[in-house]
C-alpha cells in the first residue's frame, strides 16, 4: 500500500486538470500514506505481516520481494511524513500545469518507498530509477533559469552511477544466478572481484549522497530546483545512498569495504571540511544550506565505514533526524524567500522585528541542525563521533582524518565568533 497509493495517485492526478483539485487530491493521497504507515509500522511488529513476494521476473529469477526491517520502515515513515509537509508548505507556489508537477511527485514517493523496501535486486534497481525519474522531470519543467544545464548534469552524474550499478548487480547475478538479497549476502565473491564491484555500487551511491568529489551537481541542483522538489532531494533521496551502502554495499562486499575503507573515509572528511568551509561562504541560503547537507551526509559516510555499533546507530538514528531538519530548513527558506521576496541573507537585517516567530522557529531548525544537546539531531551525532573518533584512536594509520577533522575545528571557531 505504501507503494500502491502515491503510484495510482500519481497517475490520478494526471487527469484532475483544476489546480485546486490537483493539491486537494495530492495531498489527501499522501495523508492516506501517512495514515498506512502509522498503522502498518505500529500494529505489526512481526517483519514476517510487513512482507511482501510475488512473481515477477521468473525467468530471471527475480521476484517482486518486499520487506519493511528497521531501516526501510524508518526510512518508509520519514518519507511518508515528509511528503504532506511538502505540499502543505508549498501550497501557494504557483507551477505551471500544477497536475503534472504534484503527480511526478507522488510517482517520486512511490520510488522512494519501493527503494526502501525493496529486498531483491533487480526490484531494487526498479525503484532507484523510479524516483530519479520524475525529479529530472520536475527540475528541468519547473526549476530556475538554468534549469536545463544544471538537470543535464544531474542526469549525467546519477545515470552513470545507475549504469555502473546495474554493472554490478548483473555480474553478482551471473554468480549467483538470483536476484535476491539472501542470495547476494551469500555471493562470497573472491577479494580479487570485490575490490572493483566495490566501485560500481559505490560510486552510484556515492554520487546520490553526494560525497566529496562526486557533489558537483548537488548545490546546483539544490538552487535551481523548486523547493518542493529540492525538500525532496535533500531530505530523502539523499538516504537513498546511505541505504544503499549499509544494506547493499556493506554486506555483499565485506572484504573490499574494509579494505577500502580508509580511501573512502578520507574523501568523506575531506568533504565535511570542503563543504564545511564553503557554507561559511555563502549569501545564498539554498547554497548554504545545500553545502551544510554535503557535511552532514559526510559524517554519516564516515560512520558507515567506521563499522563500529556506536557509528552505525548514529548513522540510522541521524537519517531520520536529518531528513525532519532539513526539512524544515527548506521550508523556512521558501517562507523567507516569499514573505521578503530574496533568499540573501545579506538582505535580511531586521528579520527578527518583522517576522519574530519565524525567526524563533528559524534558530531551533537551525541549533538542531548543528546538532545542539537537547535536539533531535544530537544523539545521533554524538554516537557517530564516538564511534568514528574511537576508530580513529585505535588505528594509527586513520590519524590523517584525525587532523583533517582538527582542520574543521579550527575553522569552526575561525568563522563562528
């Protein structure tokens, strides 16, 4: 039903060509989805009643395999309330042919649950490209004035990563002769051929996320894009990568991940302090905030790769938490871009006088995306640190990121008084 819902909606709202009835309908659809997953992932605590398999593809032995563990019901919940936000918070924007933009978005929704879901394969390489989809359609219709150069870059980094990724999923099944996930954990491919099928998956995730140096697309993509679609991109899909190492990634390829772990986890803090630093930088609060979620997504690579209970509970708790603040980060920024007509913050003295509970509202999205104690985002954050800096003490060899991070520091307290 998660699935079914936003996919049948989606194809629903097509056809309602009054714009109001467009929203109406959009957003009732996506409440209903929200009411499923509170009930599904309340009432039914057994995986086996939130499981799913059918026949699909049977010559190639793939099925249509679902299944809702803790990450994907997570994952599935932080979707399904984000999306009524998204249109509730965006409900004045006028778009253009208003039907066909919200009805790409419910098909986004339904690739992005089928994504957190999905327990075969080939299933899952369905629903990566699912969502991709209908965003580079809604980017290059409804974005900014560079819409068209900015969503062919898009294109070209995430369709590569997706190749790539079919490159690997093909050859894994070539070996297993099965597309399902049981089958993938039990692939014990030599060390030889882990160290490059790594790759292929890596990078496709990699690129989703982004981590440093495959986010050139992403502060791009984040200012051009309309908001509704950008709150999709940074509070969702972008778990989409982190999904994919932790589920995909890690267990199929154990070997070459630890053997790698080390080149991977310098490019993901050289990512937290390059973007770190440009987001000093930045009059533009959709940069700013798009390069502050490169950090963020950054650490949870670290952790990932940190392997460590510590880090990768952090990691699973800070998904969801990030997603809520990002969430609202953009939509203080569509509020401010509305109610004052600029998105520069260079613009917006005396905020505070004009708009007081905005602004309030403002500093608690803003502290807890930084992680202060006492909000949602701190818990997950303090584990990720503890378990990456008890790695970094542990193995001499790490002590590289151990100065890198000191970099950030510093810089911390060069550019915050």
């Amino acid at each position: 039903m998660l699935i079914l819902i936003p996919l049948l909606s989606g194809i629903v709202t097509f056809l309602i060509k009054k714009e109001e009835g467009a929203r109406t309908w959009s957003l009732l659809s996506a409440i209903a989805t929200f009411v499923v997953a509170i009930i599904g992932f309340t009432c039914y605590s057994n995986t086996a009643a939130l499981s799913f398999k059918a026949p699909w593809m049977g010559i190639l032995n793939s099925s249509f395999s679902l299944s809702a563990d803790g990450m994907g019901a997570m994952l599935c919940m932080l979707t399904a309330i984000s999306f009524p936000l998204i249109f509730v918070s965006t409900w004045n924007t006028i778009y253009k042919k208003a039907h066909n933009f919200l009805g790409l978005m419910l098909l986004a929704q339904a690739g992005l649950m089928g994504v957190f879901l999905a327990m075969d394969a080939l299933l899952f390489y369905f629903f990566w490209e699912l969502a991709l989809i209908p965003v580079y359609f809604i980017c290059s219709q409804w974005g900014g004035e560079r819409r068209i150069k900015i969503t062919f870059k898009f294109f070209i980094y995430t369709f590569i990563g997706s190749l790539l990724m079919l490159v690997g999923i093909l050859y894994i099944y070539s070996k297993t002769n099965s597309f399902d996930i049981a089958a993938f954990y039990n692939s014990n491919l030599p060390l030889k051929e882990q160290m490059w099928i790594f790759w292929l998956f890596f990078l496709a995730f990699a690129i989703k996320m982004p981590v440093f140096p495959f986010h050139t697309w992403q502060p791009d993509a984040y200012e051009q894009s309309p908001t509704a679609a950008t709150m999709v991109l940074s509070g969702i899909m972008v778990k989409m990568g982190v999904l994919g190492l932790l589920r995909w990634l890690l267990p199929v390829l154990p070997l070459a991940s630890f053997s790698w772990g080390d080149t991977v986890s310098t490019m993901a803090v050289i990512g937290i302090v390059y973007a770190s630093l440009i987001a000093f930088q930045q009059d533009d609060m959709k940069r700013l905030v798009a390069y502050s979620s490169i950090a963020h997504i950054g650490l949870m690579c670290l952790a990932v790769f940190a392997e460590n209970k510590s880090a990768l509970q952090g990691t699973m708790i800070q998904m969801f938490s990030h997603g809520i603040n990002i969430l609202g980060m953009w939509i203080i920024v569509e509020i401010i871009e509305r109610k004052f007509g600029t998105r520069k913050m260079s613009e917006l003295g005396g905020i505070a006088k004009k708009a007081p509970a905005l602004t309030i509202f403002f500093f608690i999205i803003a502290f807890a995306n930084i992680a202060l104690p006492l909000t949602n985002a701190f818990i997950g954050e303090f584990l990720m640190f503890n378990g990456i800096l008890g790695l970094i003490r542990k193995y001499p060899n790490m002590v590289f990121l151990w100065r890198l991070l000191q970099v950030w520091e510093l810089s911390w307290e060069r550019y915050i008084p």
